[in-house]
C-alpha cells in the first residue's frame, strides 16, 4: 500500500504558515508580557498589606518592602484592642446572613422558576430594581427605620439589611440557574408522590450545588466586608463588627497603619477559606446562573 504525502505549501518568505490558533513570537511574548503585569498588578497590593503588617510602626508607611520585621502589630491587635469581639459579632452576622440568604434566594428563585402566579413578573422587577439604588442614598431612610424598630446596635438588624441588598441579586442568579434544570425532574418527583416542596428539597437542590455555592460565597462576602451599613448602624466596641472596627485604628487625630493591616490580613483568612471551599462550584454556577433568566 503507498501512502501519499501531500507537500508543505509555504508563503513567499520560504516559511511555512502558521495554523489557526497559532501565534507569532512577538504575539506570544506580548500576551505573556500583559499577563505578567496584570498579575503583578492584582498581587502587589494584597502583598503590600501583608508586608505592611510586619513593620514596625515608625515604618508602616515606607516604600521598603522588608524594613526590621516584627510581630507586634498582631501582638498589639490581640492583647490592646477588641478584635476577637469584633471577630464574633463579624461571624455571627455574616453567618446568619448567609443561611437565610441561601435559603430565601433558592425558595424565591425556585417558585418563580417553576410556578406561574399572580405578580410574578412585578416581584422579579421589584427585586432587580431594589439593586439600582446606591448604598449612600439609603444610610439615612434605613437608620430612622432601625431606629423606630429598636434594631440598631442589634445584629439581627444588620442581618435584615445585608438581606436586601443580596437576596435580590441571589435570587435573580437562582432562578436563572433553575431554569437550566430540566421541569421533567419535578414532574418525576411528583409522580412518585413528594410535594412541591419535597421536589424542591429533595430533588433540586442536590443538582444545584453549583448556584447554591455563588449564592453563598456572594451573601457572605455581602455581609463580611461591608463598611457603611456596619459603621452607621453600630457604635461601641461590644457591637461593632470587623468593617467597624477597621476605622479605630485610622482617625482624624491617628494613623495606626500597621494594626490596621494586621486586621485586614486576619479578616481576608475566613474569606478565603470560605472561597476555597466553594471555588470548584463557582464558575459552573455563574455560568449556570447566566444562561436563562
């Protein structure tokens, strides 16, 4: 049998062409170059802060990267401040938050996903325009509503307002998410007897641990890094939360920079526990979450 070989074409240069998908030289190193510096960009400032928090104070604000390292800005933050209350009033909010959230988001996506009833359509508005309005313009209408319920210095306050702003997005996500999973499921689930809700809990949302999981990280990362809600709705050490806590340290008459970014390294630690263990179900999530709304 003779095999036949079909020849190279090559361009006037005597070269042969590049295939489709392959780059030039210049190209290549071009697009490592920018990756490069993207990275560098993305890093430096998390780098910097974890540089800065073991300097000594009379360094804290010097452009030197490794100036006398020492461990006395977290010596200081554990034994002279209320960081560990701080701490607590931070996980119990962000914890509750985070459960209800899930929970409220899936019921709510899941009912509009699979049921037709009146106001429907005005609810998924009503959710989507909620998140239209800046965070400034609503500090003052919801510290007089606090305050008219007795919820301020209260976490569950905290808990109710960091609700509005992530089950409306969350349930959004979730119900596009839903709508990805086949209406034949439920209809099998009820021909094996379970009710609506026992569809729903037992059947859908094994398959929705994907969403679930950008529900949460989104309803946590909500509730444990916010500023302007925390600092508005709590005073005094016993009541603040991280974020509130976080502006002790830089005043109109101080700047203790070095136990600000000690803080700052501890605070980011749960959150990135709370990333890594929800990271492989993230990006099938969003994309999920972003086929169908």
């Amino acid at each position: 049998m003779t095999t036949v070989t079909t020849p190279r074409t090559t361009n006037a240069g005597g070269k042969a062409p590049r295939g489709r998908g392959q780059r030039s030289p210049l190209a290549s190193a071009g697009l490592h170059l920018t990756l490069i510096v993207a990275s560098v960009i993305a890093v430096f400032p998390v780098l910097w802060v974890l540089l800065t928090s073991v300097k000594p104070a009379k360094f804290a604000i010097s452009t030197d990267f490794v100036k006398e390292p020492t461990l006395d800005n977290y010596r200081y933050l554990v034994e002279s401040t209320s960081f560990f209350t701080w701490f607590a009033n931070s996980v119990l909010v962000a914890g509750i938050t985070t459960v209800l959230g899930v929970f409220i988001a899936a019921t709510t996506g899941y009912a509009v996903s699979r049921f037709k009833f009146p106001g429907m359509k005005p609810l998924m508005w009503t959710l989507l325009i909620t998140q239209m309005f800046p965070m400034a313009i609503l500090i003052v209408p919801l510290y007089n509503l606090m305050g008219q319920l007795g919820l301020l210095n209260q976490p569950i306050g905290l808990v109710i307002t960091y609700l509005t702003i992530a089950v409306p997005f969350c349930a959004w996500m979730m119900k596009g998410f839903f709508d990805t999973i086949p209406i034949e499921i439920d209809e099998s689930g009820r021909v094996d007897g379970l009710n609506p809700f026992g569809t729903f809990w037992r059947l859908i949302l094994p398959l929705a641990k994907p969403g679930l999981a950008v529900t949460g990280f989104y309803a946590f990362i909500t509730a444990w890094g916010e500023v302007a809600y925390a600092s508005a709705f709590m005073v005094g050490d016993e009541h603040l939360t991280l974020a509130g806590g976080l502006q002790t340290f830089v005043t109109q008459y101080t700047s203790n920079w070095g136990a600000m970014s000690a803080a700052s390294v501890l605070i980011a630690i749960p959150a990135a526990f709370f990333f890594l263990f929800a990271q492989r179900h993230l990006v099938a999530g969003m994309t999920a979450g972003a086929t169908k709304g």
